[in-house]
C-alpha cells in the first residue's frame, strides 16, 4: 500500500519534469484534431489568414491561453476584425496546457 502510494508520487513527479516536451507534441496533435488549421496556418498548411508561425514570440503563454478558453473575450479586446470570428472552445485543462505549450514554441527564426 504505501510502496504503491511512493511509486505513483514518484511517477507524477517524473512526468511533470518531461511535460513540456510531451505536451508540445500533444498540442501539435490537438491543433489538427481541433480543425484550428480552418483558420490557422502553421508553416504555410492551413489557413494562411491566421499564421501561426511566431505566435510563441508575439504572445505570451497566458495570451495564448485566453485565446483558446475565451475566444470571444480575446476578439472584443484585441478589435480583431478577421472573419469567420473564433469560436469558444471547451477542452480539458490538459488539452489546453499542451496547445499552449506546443504554440509558445512557435518562433519565426530572423
Ligand atoms: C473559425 C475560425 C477559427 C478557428 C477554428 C480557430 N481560430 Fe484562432 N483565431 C481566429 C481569428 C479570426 C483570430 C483573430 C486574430 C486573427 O485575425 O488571426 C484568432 C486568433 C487566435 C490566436 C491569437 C493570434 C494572434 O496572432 O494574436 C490564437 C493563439 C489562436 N487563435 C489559437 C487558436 C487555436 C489553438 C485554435 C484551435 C483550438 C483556433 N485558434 C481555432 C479564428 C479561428
């Protein structure tokens, strides 16, 4: 009893150190599986009205975050004026964690 109660804190804490590089990968799933590239692109595949490419640069990762959980709060405040207009979505925390996780490594390199 008490080993298994070790074993699962040792587990979690072992996957919480790899997360990010898991989540990423998971996030870059999720943005095909969620059809985010309707209106979206991420190195020229999708919809190249939304390019993806240097979001991780130009937001941060809370930005990134307010966008997929408060789509219509997010287009108020920032006057976005491009249609159709994003949609909320409802997705598991994890969800949300590894597209934010897998967005913020989008950087353009200069
Ligand atoms: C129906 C179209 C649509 C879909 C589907 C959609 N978006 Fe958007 N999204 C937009 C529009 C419109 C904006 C406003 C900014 C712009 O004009 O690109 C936006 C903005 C964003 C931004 C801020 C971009 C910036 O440069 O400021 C992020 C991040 C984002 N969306 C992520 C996502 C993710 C992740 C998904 C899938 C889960 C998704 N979007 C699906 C239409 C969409």
């Amino acid at each position: 009893m008490i080993r298994s109660i070790v074993s699962a804190a040792v587990l979690t804490i072992g996957f919480a150190t790899v997360a990010t590089a898991q989540d990423a990968k998971k996030g870059e799933q999720l943005f095909t599986e969620q059809k985010c590239s309707l209106c979206h692109s991420i190195a020229g595949k999708g919809n190249t009205k939304g390019p993806m490419d240097d979001v991780g640069r130009k937001l941060k990762p809370e930005e990134i975050r307010e966008w997929i959980v408060d789509a219509k709060g997010m287009t108020a405040k920032t006057n976005a004026e491009r249609k159709p207009e994003m949609k909320a979505f409802t997705l598991p925390k994890e969800d949300v964690d590894a597209l934010v996780a897998y967005l913020s490594t989008l950087k353009k390199k200069k």
